[in-house]
C-alpha cells in the first residue's frame, strides 16, 4: 500500500522539528508536497522580494511548487556553474543519500533544493533559503537579513532535514502499520468470537446427542441382558451347554457395551455438574461387586485372581456407584491387557489416615513416555485401526476423575512386558463426614 507525505508524517511534529532547525541556522524553510502542489510547511524567518515588485511572489516559494526545471532561479553558483551535491542520513544505521541541488535567484541568492525519496518515491521536495554562501560577498538586491553559509554548512543543514523527515515518516509508516495490525486483530477477535459462539453450539448439540444416545441405548441393551440371563440361568427353558456357551459370549459382549454407554455419562456434560451421593462404604463390598460383573471376562482369559484385604476393612466415604465404575474401569483395563492364564492381584491396606488400593497385572506394559499421558481423554498407546486391543479411550481418564472428585489420588508404575499396577488412595471416614456432597 502507498502513502502519501501527509498520512505518514504527524505536522505538527514536522513543523515543531523543522522551526527548531530552520531557528538554529536562522535561515527560511519550505517544504512541498510535489504531487499536489500543495505547501506543508514554511518557517518564514526571511520574506525577500523576488522578480517584479507587485508580484507579491518571493525568493522563498518562486517557482518552488514545480519541478526544478520549471525553476525561475538560475541554477547556477557564485563561480557560473551548476552545483549539486549528496547528503548522507539514516536510522538504525541504514544509510540513505539523497541529491540536492543549489540555485541562485534574480537577487544572487543561494537557495537549496531537496527533494526527499521514501521507498523510491519523491514524497515531498525541502527548499532551504535564500541564504549567502560564504565565498560570495557581493550580492544584488538584498533585502533583509540573510545568513552566511559555507557550503558545509549547508550539507549539514540538509543532512539533518533529511534525517529528520526520514525519522517522522518511518516513525509514521510504523504507527499506520500498528493500527493495521490493531484492526487486523480487532477482526480477529471478532472472527474468533464467532468460531466460539459456533463451537459452543456444536459442543451443545454433542451433549444432547450423547445424552439421547446414551439413554435410547440404555433401555433396549437392559431388555436384551435381561432376556439373554433369564435364557442362560434356564428359566425360560433348557439349554444345551454350545446354546449356553454362546449366551455366555453374548452376555459378556452386552457387559462390554454396557461399559461404554457407561462412560458416555461422564463426557455428556461436565464432570463437575455430576451428583456424587457419599455414604459410609466397605471398599471390599465395591470389589466384590466389580468382580462378579467381570467374571465372564476373567472366565474367558482363563485369569487367576489374587486378593488382599485386611480382616477389618475400613469404612470410607464414597458414591458406590461411581467408584463401581471406576474400579471396573481399572480391572477392565487389567483383564484387556494380561495374557491368559496370567494373575491379577488386588490389594488394599490402611496408611496415614488413608485407604490405599493397588491392581496389578502381568500385562504388557507401558512405555516410560506414555505413563505421563495414560490418564488423557481418549489417549491410547495404539490408535490405529487395526490395534490389538479394543477400547475407546475414557476409562482410564473418567477413572482419574471419579478418584479425584473423592479426594483420592491414582497413579500408575509400569515396565513394559513386566505389566502394570494401578495405585490408589482414598481417605478414610471420620465422624463429622457429611452424608451428601455435589462433586467440585
């Protein structure tokens, strides 16, 4: 994008800048706008009759508005020819040149001529004078008072106008930069607003999609358990042991199913806007529970079960449900990766005010880079299509969430092709323990 002079410098800084200069040297200055013809700015310390006397035109702005060529000065020196010269000036160090001419007018007065270049193009032109240059003391008709110069004088007054309008118009190309970029992230944001408003939408639709999901899924899959059990215990009739093996694959693929419209539960909304009902529980009444729901697939790996527990377990404050489910979640994960005929151990001990749980398995493993990640929403080691292990990701992350929402704690130490152990603890009830409490 191209600018003019006007929109990228501020005036009332030049003309502050340039009258400060132009009282330094005491000599006159003008400055032109080439393309509009328009003058910006004039100091008019000296005001010299030029020409004819009822022109009302001056040595200061005389033919000034135009190109040099169309100059009414002679654009000659004292010697009777043409003077021209290179002033250097810059910001940050990045030199810059730019070429100057001297002109006499009919008063044998000396006048400069600058014309300033921003990113090659001539954006405004500097016309410093009249002013006496300094080897040249005989001067015709001059009125008032006009400075001496020598010609080094001269090329540091234009070396200094120079870097003056190169440091307000890059200091202007800069601010105007800065607003675009302002405006940029103005829409931006405005931008980012509606992606947001879309996207909570979305987000609102796949939660009373998983919850319509969840709860059409949850009735028909209960009519169809109920039915395979009643066929599998013989109470609808006699079965054949390959008509009772098959129910029992059945059986414990609605199991399966079951866990995972389970865990919808947990992704539908906010965990924090789930009610947890803690009562006073026996932890060992949870892991019975949880192993009979998972007998069918302990059955069908041929797994051997290791459990200890202390005689007298301790009462802890809990929701039965929700720590059925996560402590399913956890043996789930154990049954899925042990090899059959391998053993899995559940422990419980007291420590320090605390209940501490562990499940180990003679599993896979994990790699030392995944632990970190295990408890992540839908992170699994192996997510391609065509993984040996099934699952879709929740357990163990709505298993973190359940524990944490109990002031427990879970971790988990690994070695791969040693298998893993599940580690977690719980706090212990104490008397003054409320009987109802909504998850934080």
């Amino acid at each position: 994008m191209e600018y003019s002079f006007t929109d990228l410098v501020n005036m009332e800084e030049l003309c502050e800048l340039m009258d400060s200069l132009c009282k330094d040297y005491s000599i006159s200055c003008t400055i032109v706008d080439p393309l509009n013809t328009m003058i910006l700015f004039t100091s008019g310390i000296h005001s010299v009759p030029c020409g004819d006397e009822n022109s009302g035109m001056n040595c200061l702005i005389s033919g000034d508005l135009f190109s040099p060529e169309d100059f009414s000065f002679s654009p000659v020196c004292a010697e009777g020819i043409k003077r021209e010269g290179n002033t250097e000036y810059g910001i940050d160090g990045e030199h810059k040149k730019n070429h100057y001419c001297l002109y006499k007018c009919s008063h044998d007065l000396a006048h400069a001529l600058l014309p300033f270049v921003f990113e090659g193009k001539h954006i405004v032109s500097v016309h410093i004078g009249p002013f006496i240059p300094e080897h040249d003391s005989g001067c015709k008709g001059v009125v008032g008072d006009v400075p001496l110069l020598s010609y080094s004088e001269v090329e540091m007054l234009v070396s200094r106008t120079g870097k003056v309008l190169d440091l307000l118009v890059n200091a202007g190309k800069l601010t105007l930069k800065l607003r675009e970029c302002e405006t940029g992230l103005i829409n931006y944001e405005k931008e980012l607003s509606s992606c947001r408003k879309k996207l909570s939408s979305f987000d609102r639709m796949k939660k009373e999609l998983i919850s319509i999901f969840s709860h059409e899924v949850r009735t028909p899959l209960s009519i169809i358990k109920g039915y395979n059990e009643l066929l599998y215990d013989g109470i609808l009739g006699p079965v054949c042991s390959e008509q009772a093996d098959a129910l029992d694959k059945s059986l414990l693929s609605i199991n399966k199913l079951e866990r995972i419209v389970d865990s919808l539960q947990y992704i539908d909304m906010d965990h924090s806007a789930h009610t947890y009902d803690f009562l006073p529980l026996n932890f060992s009444d949870i892991v019975e529970t949880t192993l009979m729901q998972s007998a069918r697939a302990i059955k069908e790996k041929n797994l051997k079960l290791q459990t200890e527990f202390p005689e007298n377990m301790p009462s802890i404050m809990g929701d039965s449900k929700k720590l059925f489910h996560a402590l399913s979640y956890l043996l789930d994960n154990a049954i899925k990766f042990s090899p059959a005929g391998s053993t899995i151990s559940i422990s419980a001990r007291q420590e320090q005010g605390r209940l501490c749980i562990s499940i180990r398995d003679n599993g896979i493993g994990i790699l030392k880079e995944d632990i970190s990640r295990v408890f992540e929403e839908f992170y699994q080691a192996d997510s391609s299509l065509t993984r040996n292990y099934s699952g879709v990701g929740l357990g163990l992350n709505i298993c973190q969430r359940i524990i944490n929402c109990h002031n427990g704690n879970i971790r988990v130490e690994s070695r791969m092709n040693e298998g893993s152990t599940f580690h977690i603890d719980l706090p212990l009830m104490i008397p003054e323990d409320n009987l109802f409490y909504q998850a934080d």
